[in-house]
C-alpha cells in the first residue's frame, strides 16, 4: 500500500520504519524537515506539506501532539481533506480529546472518507519494538479495513466502539493508571518513613490487596526494582508532562459529560504542581518526589 504519513517524532518516526519494514511504500511528511529526511536515508518519499501528503496515496495516517494539530493538519483550505481522494481511510493515532476526534471524522465522512482514531499504548520502545496496542474508534468495516495496516506496527488491535471511542478508552485508562500510581507513591513513602525496610513493604503489597501495575511491575520507590526508571533517577520511560496532558484531556472530557472524576482531577492537579516543579522530563512514577523529604 502507498501510505501518507504526518508526524515523525518519538513515536512516528518508528512507526513509519515499521510499515516500511512491512514493504508498504511511505510518503512522510514533518513540520521539522530533518525529521523526515532521516526517513528519506531509507527510502521514503518526502512530501513538501501535510496536503501534498495526502495526495496520489491509498491511506493517511498521523501521529500528532494534541488536538490543535490535528484539527490543523486535517481541517481548513491547507489540511489533509482538502487534498484526499474520496474513499481513502484515515488513521489518526495522535492522543487527543474523543470529542475533536468525532468532529474531524465527521468532516473526513462528509469526504467520503472513512476516518478511525487509533490512540496507542506502549510507549517509545513499544513504538520500535512494533508491540503497541491500538484502540480504535469506528465503524467495524473501517476498522477491519485498516487492521493489518496496524498490526504492522502493533501487536494488539482493539476495536472499542464508535468514533472517539480509542480515545476514550486510552484517557480513562492512564486517569486509572495515574491514580494508582500516586496512591503506590503514597502508601511506599508512608511505610519508609514509618519505619519498613521500602522492598519488604513492597514485597507484602504484591501479595495483598493493595497490589496493583504500579507497585509490582513499575515501582516508584528507588531501589525496589531494578530495570524501571525509579532505579535511574527517573530517566526514559513515560514523561510525566505526557501524563499531565492525558489527565488534563481526560478531565476536560469529564467537564464536557457533567461526569465527577474527584481523584481524576486531583491526579491532574499533583501532575501539573510535579511539572511545575521541573519534573515533566522525567518519567511520570517520579511523581513520588512529591511525597520525599528534601
Ligand atoms: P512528538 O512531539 O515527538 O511528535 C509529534 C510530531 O508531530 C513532531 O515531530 C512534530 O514536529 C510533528 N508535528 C506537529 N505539528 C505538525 C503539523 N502541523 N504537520 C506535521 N507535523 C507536525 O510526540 P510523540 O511522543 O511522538 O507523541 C505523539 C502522540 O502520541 C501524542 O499525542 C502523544 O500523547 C501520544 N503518545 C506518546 C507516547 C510516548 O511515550 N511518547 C506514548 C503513547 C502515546
């Protein structure tokens, strides 16, 4: 297949190497030039601007900051459906609100384009290692249609309703996720500073039920286990200024259901004091720093 491409950061640049791995042929395209270049070194197209991307292709897929870019990269006199040819599907993987997720399908379907999000999880090295989850939103036949476009650069695909329903289902579980995390933080500087020997109090937790993701597998505690950004000073992994962007998403999506998320909001609250702090580069179980005595 000919695949447009748009959005070659951390996250883009593998995944396009990956579906040319898989033999499709790629036209990228990159606001930074040298983003895209790097891609030419290995036989990619390079297009001059995201409507030049979407031209003479038989699928677009994008992978974008926020919302803002992707309403810009799709919609108005220089976006992605003003160039398309009707019936081309398009793949948007970008993390986003499910709310600017419907309205830019709607906008692709009034094209005659069939439109999915497909928020990832997975993270940088999920990216390379093509071992990402995708969880769409869209209709079954769009979804089926795309699925092994995604399969190439993932290794679970997840059809989770409607459209904007990947990113429903992607901010509701990092809201889950962010929650349990602080309350992991909590609870393993409590016990420190109660007295417990940190891998002990862990070790209990994990066979208890305050066991969760971020106590056995990702711990925030330095020490306890090796292999996770708390053991290097909270280098690599999931950023906490990623985190900060999904709560924020997902509390505005909660504002706009009239939906209470009381711990939601609060995790977006010691997320947003944590980057403030100076702590955004890090990975987001640095947010245990919060709870440690200078
Ligand atoms: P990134 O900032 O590294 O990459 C985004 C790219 O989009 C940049 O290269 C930027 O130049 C480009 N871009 C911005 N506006 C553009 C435009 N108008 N036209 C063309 N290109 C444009 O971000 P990332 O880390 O690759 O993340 C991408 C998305 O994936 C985000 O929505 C993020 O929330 C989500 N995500 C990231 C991770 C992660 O670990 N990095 C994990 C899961 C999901």
């Amino acid at each position: 297949m000919k695949i447009g491409f748009i959005g070659l950061g951390h996250m883009g640049n593998p995944m396009a190497r990956n579906l040319a791995k898989h033999g499709h042929a790629l036209k990228v395209y990159d606001v930074v030039p040298e983003l895209a270049r790097k891609l030419a070194e290995q036989g990619c197209e390079v297009a001059t601007s995201a409507v030049d991307c979407a031209r003479g292709v038989e699928m677009v897929v994008t992978m974008l900051p926020s919302s803002p870019h992707v309403r810009s990269v799709y919609l108005g006199e220089y976006g992605v459906l003003a160039a398309i040819a009707p019936g081309t599907p398009i793949v948007d993987c970008s993390t986003i609100d499910p709310l600017t997720a419907r309205e830019v399908a709607m906008d692709a379907k009034a094209k005659g384009c069939p439109m999915i999000d497909a928020p990832v999880s997975g993270g940088v090295a999920g990216a390379e290692a093509a071992t990402l989850t995708f969880m769409v939103g869209g209709d079954v036949p769009d979804f089926e249609r795309s699925k092994a476009v995604l399969q190439c650069m993932g290794k679970n695909v997840v059809h989770c309703g409607g459209s904007g329903n990947g990113q429903v289902a992607k901010i509701c579980n990092n809201m889950m996720l962010a929650i349990e995390m602080i309350a992991t933080a909590e609870g393993m500087t409590l016990a420190a500073q109660l007295g417990m020997d940190p891998k002990v109090f862990a070790s209990i937790v994990n066979t208890s039920s305050g066991r969760c993701w971020s106590s056995d597998t990702y711990n925030p505690f330095p020490g306890v286990l090796e292999n996770v950004p708390a053991s290097r000073d909270y280098a690599g992994g999931f950023g906490a200024d990623l985190m900060l962007k999904d709560l924020t998403l997902v509390t505005d999506a909660a504002k706009s259901a009239r939906q209470p998320v009381l711990l939601g909001a609060l995790a977006q609250q010691i997320y947003q004091k944590h980057s403030v702090d100076g702590h955004g580069g890090k990975d987001f179980s640095s947010v245990i720093l919060q709870y440690m005595k200078a």
